[in-house]
C-alpha cells in the first residue's frame, strides 16, 4: 500500500481482512472513522501491531459521551500516549438525511408533513431485540398498551428467543408501513406521520448515541421520548434542542434503574393516549418541532459539527494516488454538505496490481483495453452468478502476453467439466475458486422481502416453472406433453428469445412454437417474479439451470422459503447435494433414483413418473401438513445458509475493497441493493 496514512471504516467486513490491511499498509497513522458506530472494534492482533511500532491512531464515534470512548480504547490495550479521538453525535442527522433523499422518500421530501392526522396516539417501530426494547414490550403489554399505537417488533436477530417474556408473548408484529418490502428505516409511508408520539427504542440503554431512531422523527416534524441511555434528553439538550416539557414530563431520563426508567418513561404515553386533542397538542410545540427540525437540518447539511481530524483526512483526498476502501464515502458525505465549497469525486482509479470485473456487465474489449493501460499482475473475474467460465480470444491473448493471473470465481460446485473449460480457454496462468452456496446467500433475503405464501388452501400438485430451454428442460416438457401432465398440475415455458429455434432437439411430442406463460411471467422475465398460482400449490418440481454441474439458483431457494415440497431436475447428485449440506428430502412421497442417473432421457422419464405421482394424490393439505415438520426444518436450514460465512478466499478480499459500492451489500446479502451497477465501482 502506498499510503503511509490509511482510514479503517466501521463498515469493513471480517476482522481478519481488517487486521490484514492494517498488517500489510506499512502506516505511521491509522483513522479509525466508526462514526457509523458508537463503539469501536481492533483486534489483539492489531493492537499488539499498534503498540509495537508506535502507530498514532485516531479514533471518531457517534457516541454522545467522549470519556467513554477514551476508557473503551484503553479497555482494548492501546497506549494511551498513541491514540486520539473526536466523537461525531450529529453524524446520524447527516446519514438519515443523505439515506431518506436516496431512496426518494417523498414523505421526507413533502416538507408539509403535518397535514396527515393523528390516527394513533403513539408510534414505535423495533427492528432487531435488545434487551430495553424487549421490556418496552413487555410494558406496554402490561399496561395493555400495545393495541393502542403503532407498534412493530421484527426481530431481526431472534432475540425473542432467549428473552424472559412476563406479560408479551415474544411474537413478531408488522404493519404496512413498507420496510418489510424496503427492509431499510429510511423508506416509510404515511404510517410513520400516523403516530403522535413517536417512542424511540434507541441502540443502547448505556451508552448515549443518536441513531437514525432518533434523527428521523427530528427531520420528520415528530414528537418523541427516548428510551436509551441515562441522561439522552439532557445530552440533547446540550447539542442545542428543545424539549417538549410542555407536554412531557422528563424526569425518567435521569433514573438509572431502567425498570423504573420504562415505568415512569410509560407514564407519558398513558397521558397521551388518554389525550382528547392530539392536534392541539401538536399545535402547543409546534414552534419548538419546527426548531428542533431547523436545528436537525443544519447538522445534516453543515459541516460545522464534523470532527476536525475527519476534515483534515478528507483534505488529503485530492493528493491521493488512489482511494482507500471506504474514502469514496465519506468523499460523499463532505459533497453533501452546502457549505462545502471543496467538492471532490474520485475517478475510475484501480489498485495497479489488481483488476476486479464482474459476469453482471463483464465487457471483455473493455477489460483488454484496461489490462493494457494498467498492466496488472492480476485479474479476478467474480462470476458467483453463473457456472461456466469464459473469456475471448483477444483477453487469453493479453493475459498471456503480460504472464497475468487469472482467477474466476464460479457458483457451481467443482467440477471436472469445470477443469476442462478453463484448460480449453488455454490461459497460461489460471485457477478457479467455487462458492456453490452464493444464492443461499444472495437469494433468501431477495424472497424474504416478497409476500409470505400461508399454504393453507392447497388444490394443484404440483409446479414447474421452466424459463430457458435448457437440454435437460427440453426432455422434460416433451416427457410433460407425453403424459399430458399440462392439465395436472402448473407448468410454463417462456422461450420469449427463441432459443428452441436455434437447437437441433426433436421433440416428438411437444409443440416448440408454444409458450405457456403463467401470470405474465414471460413478461416479466424476473427471477423473483412468483406466479399467483404458487399459492395454491402442493410440489415444486424444480428444474434448475444446468444439467452440465451442481449449480443451485434462486429456483431451487423458492420452495424452501416458501415452504413447499421439491425435488430438483439437474445435474447428476444434486438432491443428494443437498442432502450434505443438511436438508432433508422428500423421499416418503418421492423416489429420488432419478438423481444418480446421467442420461437426459432416462432420468427425464423418471422425474416425470413422479410428477405423475404428485399428480395422482388425493387430499393434498392432509399430506401437506404431514410433511410439516420437514419442510420448516428446510426453511429454518436455508435461513442458516444464507448467513454462511464460508466465502471463497477472492470473496473476502474483494469484500474488503468494494466497501463503497452497493456489490459489498450483495456479499452480505441485503436486498434492497440487488440492482446494482458494477462497472462504477471504486477498487
């Protein structure tokens, strides 16, 4: 690395890839920029490494209290002569207003929030359980509150599970306010102006900090309490806020004992919903709302209030050779701020001795002409999507005239076919790494946002969606149309591209020319798109998208997330796959044989002897509910692999670089950014 000052962003992934950078980046200066958090994390690793070479370090958090973060540094076993910090407590106005702008929040854009009426005394929306929030809960159960306002309990982290619930039963609540589509507190709609009093559930009951929790009623015009640390509202107070003593009473923000702190904290809600005139309320601070959002605003759009160590790093942008991971960021932050005149954008820089591309918008006359202005020692070409490898001439070319490194990583499980493809792509120097769990990871979170499927009322056999025309799909709908199995169950085949014209299959008893298109999937042509007739189905006869190696896609995630019995039309051992990686097969209602066998035809007679099965049973939601416990033991597996952390080592380092770009929040699986574009990455 060619800096000899480098930032380390609270958003860097795995702690052994941020004790790698620190390791390996030859510093004399070390920001530790986790203004996303309160705390801070160095592994013992680092801190040794630091205290060893006499590395100063400087530190910024969102915490509100500076001499906890000074003893927490400590705590870690750094010297105290080598570290300096700055705490950031506005950071989050300007976060939650940079967010709710980018994903076109008309409810923050309409700056005339206070024409939606009141419909609910209060509001309270929790994503993941803590310990505070659970007794909130549980209060406001107590108190029989809880029908009485607006109140969601997602649980995102399950920690329902392990609290001691008194008078709550732990369940999960939601409401149509769109975050479970969004899954992000920055988009809402006109249920989160509903609510009157808005009671914030803040990060922590110890530490003091301001999360979006608190900043979005702020920038929203919204009454709120705090539920967080001793003493948040008087930390407020001293940023410059106004508190609402008009109508609440604060005497609980200084209790220690956070019993009695949520007992008094609940004796404002009681006032408020026994209140007859909410609007008057409102109409009482409302001078004080429109300060406290004038205020919020300022710190959202100035950088009066930013640490001055941040701006000093921030100024050394322009002198950069190339930008950290993380640098493009904060060089948005600064952007956003109208009284920053400096403006600064990173251009398409890329680390000399590595090129990263990705299959999504791989351009390989577009990749030839950047190996040759960079002349890398190494080029990764991230291909989890799919399982074949590729390359053109002119790159095999390139890559062999300047000995470079060639590395695909590939979603399929390793494959001797694989082997011979990358040895006729004659690429001197070449390897390839496998990650053939990527779309447990990728695809569970993308269908978890889509509407749940109740399986109640269950009345078709069976399902199989066929998109391409793949060899292996082509003997099927033929075996389909032998058996007229059309009629029995639900079946598609959308050859919008015609490919079947170009292939020399001679079906002999489908009809090529037709299309069998269900709710206007052909249409659509989206992966996620689920055909209304899904709900009413019994079996998923999944055919994936190869025959040639294990390749699990998103058609094989459907049914486990939706909760339907499957067996999977693909290459030779793929159920049993499965069955490794800890699901368990249908096998008391289907023979899975077919699964060992590698003859198209054959095996193809046989997945249809069992669609004829499927097709044959009577009382389907009796069988259904028989294969219960099964099927949400499948579902409970599925939600453990999408948070597999067992990545290809190419993965984790590009995971490491991308920390700016929406490809880093693929790797993590959050699905709100599936769309993105990777050709702008910063690397």
């Amino acid at each position: 690395m060619d800096n000899k000052t480098i930032a380390v962003y609270a958003y860097q992934p795995d702690s052994t890839i941020i004790e790698q950078y620190i390791l390996e980046s030859n510093s004399q200066k070390i920001y530790f920029l986790h203004f996303d958090e309160y705390d801070i994390i160095i592994g013992k690793k680092e801190v040794e490494y630091i205290n060893k070479n006499n590395i100063e370090i400087i530190v910024s958090t969102c915490t509100l209290d500076q001499k906890w973060l000074e003893n927490r540094i400590i705590e870690l076993g750094v010297r105290e002569d080598l570290f300096k910090c700055q705490i950031w407590p506005t950071f989050y106005f300007v976060k939650t207003d940079m967010q709710m702008k980018a994903v076109r929040n008309i409810f923050y854009e309409n700056s005339s929030h206070t024409n939606i009426k009141f419909t609910h005394p209060f509001l309270c929306f929790i994503g993941r359980g803590k310990k505070h929030r659970c007794m909130l809960l549980d209060e406001l159960q107590k108190e029989s509150f809880l029908d009485k306002g607006l109140v969601t309990f997602h649980d995102e982290n399950n920690y329902s599970k392990v609290y001691k619930w008194k008078y709550y039963n732990g369940g999960k609540l939601h409401i149509d306010d769109e975050y479970l589509q969004n899954r992000t507190s920055y988009s809402f709609n006109e249920k989160f102006f509903q609510g009157f009093l808005h009671l914030v559930a803040e990060t922590d009951e110890i530490v003091p900090i301001i999360s979006e929790k608190t900043a979005t009623p702020l920038l929203c015009k919204r009454p709120f309490l705090i539920l967080g640390a001793v003493n948040i509202h008087k930390k407020l107070q001293e940023l410059g806020f106004l508190l609402y003593d008009e109508i609440f009473d604060y005497s609980f923000d200084d209790e220690e004992d956070i019993e009695k702190r949520i007992e008094l904290y609940l004796k404002n809600v009681h006032a408020i919903i026994f209140s007859e005139d909410l609007e008057g309320l409102y109409e009482k601070i409302k001078e004080k709302i429109e300060f406290n959002y004038n205020l919020a605003k300022n710190f959202a759009r100035s950088s009066k209030s930013v640490p001055s160590h941040i701006k000093e790093y921030f100024k050394t942008f322009p002198h950069k050779e190339f930008p950290l991971p993380g640098d493009e960021g904060l060089a948005g932050i600064f952007n956003n701020f109208e009284d920053n005149e400096e403006k600064f954008y990173f251009q398409k820089t890329y680390r000399p001795e590595k090129l990263y591309f990705h299959y999504a918008e791989i351009n390989y006359e577009e990749i030839v002409e950047e190996i040759k202005n960079k002349k890398p020692k190494r080029i990764i070409i991230l291909g989890e999507i799919e399982w074949q490898p590729w390359a053109t001439k002119d790159f095999v070319n390139i890559v062999n005239q300047y000995d470079i490194k060639v590395t695909f990583v590939l979603g399929c499980k390793e494959s001797g076919l694989i082997k011979n493809y990358i040895e006729d792509l004659n690429i001197n120097n070449v390897n390839v790494e496998y990650w053939p769990k990527f779309y447990f990871r990728y695809s569970t979170p993308i269908l978890k946002t889509l509407p749940p499927i109740e399986n109640k009322h269950i009345s078709i056999p069976f399902i199989c969606l066929n998109n391409n025309p793949h060899i292996h799909r082509c003997f099927l709908i033929d075996k389909i149309a032998k058996y007229n199995l059309f009629d029995k169950g639900v079946v598609s085949w959308a050859d919008i591209n015609g490919f079947v014209k170009n292939m020399q299959f001679d079906f002999e008893y489908f009809d090529k020319k037709t299309i069998i298109d269900l709710d206007n999937m052909a249409s659509h042509r989206g992966s996620y798109v689920i055909p209304k007739e899904y709900n009413d189905v019994f079996f998923d006869f999944v055919t994936e998208s190869t025959s040639n190696v294990i390749f699990i896609t998103e058609k094989t995630i459907k049914p486990l997330i939706f909760k339907k019995p499957f067996a999977v039309l693909g290459y030779v051992g793929i159920n049993q796959y499965l069955r490794e990686l800890g699901f368990e097969l249908y096998d008391e209602i289907i023979d899975y044989s077919f699964d060992n066998i590698e003859d198209l035809n054959i095996k193809t007679e046989m997945f249809a002897q069992e669609m004829i099965k499927i097709s044959n049973l009577t009382n389907l939601n009796d069988v259904y509910k028989s294969l219960e416990e099964k099927i949400n033991y499948n579902y409970n597996r599925c939600l453990e692999l999408s948070k597999d952390m067992e990545l290809p080592k190419e993965i984790h380092l590009a995971s490491s670089l991308f920390l700016t770009n929406p490809f880093i929040d693929q790797l993590g699986c959050l699905a709100r950014y599936k769309n993105y574009n990777f050709d702008d990455c910063i690397f």
